[in-house]
C-alpha cells in the first residue's frame, strides 16, 4: 500500500495531524502512558491524592503501583490484562464470521448491490445512520460498519476514510441515540433508579426514560454527520491516491444473484426462528428475568453474528463456487486474520494502559473532583446542563464506560438536581449527551486502537493524529447540535420519554 499524499489539510487540523502524527507508533505511546501511570500513581501516593465516594461515602486513594504489591500484580495479571481486554475476544470472534463471509465474496457482493440501488445523495446519511442504530448489536458497528463504510465509499470514488469516519461517528459519536430500546438503557436506569432513591424512596426509572429524546437524536445526529463529512472531513481528505484496489461494481453474475437470494432466504427463516424464541412470553431466547433486553441474542449478539455470518458465507460461497470444501473455509478465516496482527500487538500495550489507570484509582478521583467542582457552581438549569455535558465529554477522555462514570456522577447530580426541581431523567439524558461526544476522540474508547489500523489500510501513514483530527470536527459538530436539541426540548417542555418529564416534584 502507497502514502496518501492528500490526506494532511491546512489550519488548526492540519496541525492536530501533524503533530498526533508526530508522536511514536501507537503501540509505543500506549506504553509510555502505561509508564506514565505508574509514575503518577507513586506520587499520587506520596502527595496523598484522595476523594470522597459520592456513592460509598469510601475514601479513594491513590494507589502506588510501584510498591511492592503493586510490582507483584503487574507481572502477575499482564496476560490477564491483555486477554481480558474486552475489544480482542470480540474482534476476533466477529472476524471468524465476517472472514467467511469476506472471503467468500458474500459482501463484495452485497456492497456491489447496496451500491447500485442507493441513491449517491443519500449514501452519507445511511452510512451514519446505520452506524448510531448498530449499537443495539452491542459492538457490531466498529467491526462490520466502519469498515463497511471505507469499503463503499471506495467503491464508488470517494476517500475510504472518509466512509470510515462517518461510519464512526455514528458508532461511537452517537452511541447514546436510537430508534430502539439498547442495552445502555436499562443499565443506566438502574443506576439512575438508586441515586434518585437517594432522595425519594419510591422513585423509580423506566428503561424507556429517555426514548423521546434519544430517537429526536437519532435524526439530528445523523444530518450532521452527514454534513461534517461533506464540508470538512472530505474536502481536507482530498481525492484517494492510495493503492488499495476498489471493490469491484460490475454486474451481478446468475450465480452471485442465486447465492443472494439463497442467503435472503436464509435470513429471513433465521429472523423467523429468533422471533419465534424472543416473542412469546418465556420464549427459550428470552433473558433470566424473562425480558427481551436481557435476550443472549442482544447481549451475546457477537456470537450470533460469527453463526450467522458463517453460515451465510458458507451457503453463498458453495452456491457461487468460491468454496469447494471446508479448506477454501478455513483459509479465507486465515487471510482475514492476518489484518489483525498489527492490531493484536497495539491491544497489548493499550490494555496494559487502561489497566494501570484503573488500579491506581487515578481515573476515579479525577472523575470525582470534576463532579464536586461542577456541583459548587451555582447558576441556572440551562448553563449547568451545558457545563454538565462539557463535565461528562472530559472525564469520557479519562474512563471509557459509560456505566462506570455514571455510578460515581450519578449519586452527585441526580440528587442535585432534583433538590433544584429538575428529574432523573433529564440529568441521565444530559450526562449521556457527554459520555458519547468524545467517544470518537478518547484514547480510552476501548475500539480506539483497531480503528488506526482501519485507517491504516488505505493509508499507512496514518496515526492517532490522523484519526483525532479526523473526528475532531465531528465530535464539537455533535456537542452543539446535540446541546441545542436539549435546550430546544427544555424550552418546549417535551417529555424526554414515556412518564418521563423535565422537572421532579
């Protein structure tokens, strides 16, 4: 693959590339911040860097981790860190899949269609949009729709990377929005339900508690997505100069059109099965508690995509004769792997990093003492929902679930705003605001890593600075489109979902 020489812009995001750039090779800088933790974490230690737990009421303490115990857990949990890393074991596992599909020309072929019937002004919005409603699929959208994304947009002349970027933007940048019901629903809820009780005994939110606003979301974000990519993202990109080949958009052969509307018949009788195991009450798919949110297809969704994807590549694949026997199988899993390798040496040294921060208490205290500095702030709903939001988006830079943060900022402003008359559920919507516009720019974002190396594909210069100043435009154009709606629905009073109003009485 050749040096796109386009890709470098001019003014401020022509700097950011070039001097994020200019830092070492990704797997080397995680390792410097891995260093860098544990440097902190001893004078953390030695100056006594503390905090209150707002919901334990524990004192949190900086944990020295070049101490003795903490030398001894370092070596003793490294292959743990790196194992357990929670971003490996789904790529590889959806990879098994998707590299039988791939290798069997199932998507080639099904890019070639998707290509052809939709319309050119509208493939932007699509590919955004399909990016926000894939996070029902848990992770599916970084390891099929982003570089989906990059794979369209080449094939039809436009820069890969930018497809890739707009593909993640809504994967990561619109996280929080939908038009269904996900799974961060429910959990947040929860959270949600034990800090207002705090206050009020009885209170209880609903997993539905933000659903108006998250669908209005879903829209809005993904116009402006679509409009970051055309006004910034690719004119700075410039024309592809690379020597990644196309995808082929000939004509469908009678075979490739017989092997599609196999695996469209196939498709539809698995939707059948799932639906007949999710729809009925005590349906064998549903969860523990009987409910469809606790479904092992939606949490256990990386599995069914590896079965399902097999299975379809393997049908398309014999029907059209790219597979004769199961060592045509196995070797197109192979040749998908190998695009890993880049990726699986980078995981080590980032998970090793996020695995410092968190034993050292470090990423904690920060989130608590940004809580209590916003929390002593006296000012109005509106202003305290923007600085809120402002809050949430910086600590996202410092710890990457969106659980973790909310069960510390939780117990803080949920209280807080409901002694100033204002709902659960409007401080849940303000704080998932913030969590989800600097995903796509937070080297703790679990997926970070892996999508350098998509942008590596088709350019091999590429590097952190290249992807934050990518995003960059993306993650402020989501901050106020995303903090105007909101002031636009406070102002309206619209419910922010089913029982779910703005104010708390």
């Amino acid at each position: 693959m050749g040096k796109n020489k386009n890709i470098t812009g001019s003014g401020i995001l022509g700097w950011i590339e070039k001097g994020g750039n200019a830092l070492p090779h990704p797997a080397s800088l995680f390792g410097m911040l891995a260093l860098s933790v544990l440097l902190l974490s001893l004078l953390g230690y030695l100056f006594n860097w503390h905090a209150l737990h707002p919901a334990t009421g524990e004192m949190v303490e900086t944990i020295n981790l070049l101490s003795k115990e903490g030398l001894h857990r370092i070596l003793l949990e490294m292959v743990d860190n790196y194992t357990g890393f929670a971003p490996l074991g789904i790529v590889m596992v959806a990879l098994l899949g998707i590299g039988i599909a791939e290798s069997s020309g199932l998507i080639s072929a099904s890019i070639r269609m998707l290509v052809s019937k939709a319309p050119p002004g509208h493939l932007t919005f699509v590919i955004v949009l399909s990016g926000i409603l894939s996070n029902i699929a848990s992770d599916l959208g970084y390891v099929l729709i982003i570089p989906l994304g990059g794979i369209i947009f080449h094939s039809v002349g436009r820069h890969p990377i930018a497809g890739m970027a707009a593909a993640f933007a809504g994967v990561s940048g619109g996280f929080s929005a939908n038009l269904l019901i996900g799974t961060i629903d429910p959990l947040l809820a929860g959270l949600s339900t034990e800090s207002a009780r705090i206050l009020d005994p009885e209170y209880y939110v609903l997993p539905t508690a933000n659903y108006y606003f998250m669908v209005a979301s879903t829209i809005v974000l993904s116009i402006a997505g679509t409009w970051v990519t055309h006004r910034f993202v690719e004119p700075k990109l410039g024309e592809y100069k690379g020597e990644v080949p196309k995808e082929s958009l000939g004509k469908l052969n009678i075979r490739e059109k017989k092997g599609l509307k196999w695996v469209t018949i196939i498709t539809i009788f698995v939707v059948i099965i799932v639906g007949a195991g999710l729809m009925p009450d005590n349906g064998i798919l549903r969860g523990p508690d009987n409910s469809l949110l606790t479904s092992p297809v939606l949490k256990g969704f990386i599995g069914v995509l590896f079965i399902v994807a097999a299975i379809l590549g393997i049908v398309y694949g014999a029907i059209t004769g790219r597979f004769k026997n199961d060592a045509d199988v196995v070797k197109g899993i192979v040749d998908n792997f190998k695009t890993l390798v880049p990726f699986l040496v980078l995981v080590f040294f980032a998970a090793q990093f996020v695995a410092y921060f968190k034993w050292s208490n470090l990423g904690l205290i920060i989130a608590i003492k940004g809580a209590e500095g916003l929390q002593s702030l006296d000012m109005g709903l509106i202003p305290l929902v923007i600085l809120f939001i402002i809050l949430s988006g910086f600590l996202n830079m410092f710890m990457g679930s969106a659980s973790a943060k909310w069960a510390i900022l939780g117990p803080v402003f949920i209280p807080m705003f409901m002694l100033l008359g204002y709902s659960p559920e409007l401080s849940q919507v303000v704080y998932r605001i913030g969590d989800s516009v600097t995903n796509m720019i937070s080297p703790m974002m679990s997926f970070f890593a892996l999508i350098i190396v998509y942008y590596e594909k088709y350019d091999k210069s590429a590097g952190i600075g290249t992807l934050m100043s990518t995003m960059l435009p993306f993650s402020l154009v989501f901050f106020i489109s995303w903090s105007v709606l909101l002031v636009v629905w406070i102002l309206l009073n619209i419910p922010l979902g089913p029982g779910a109003g703005l104010y708390y009485q």
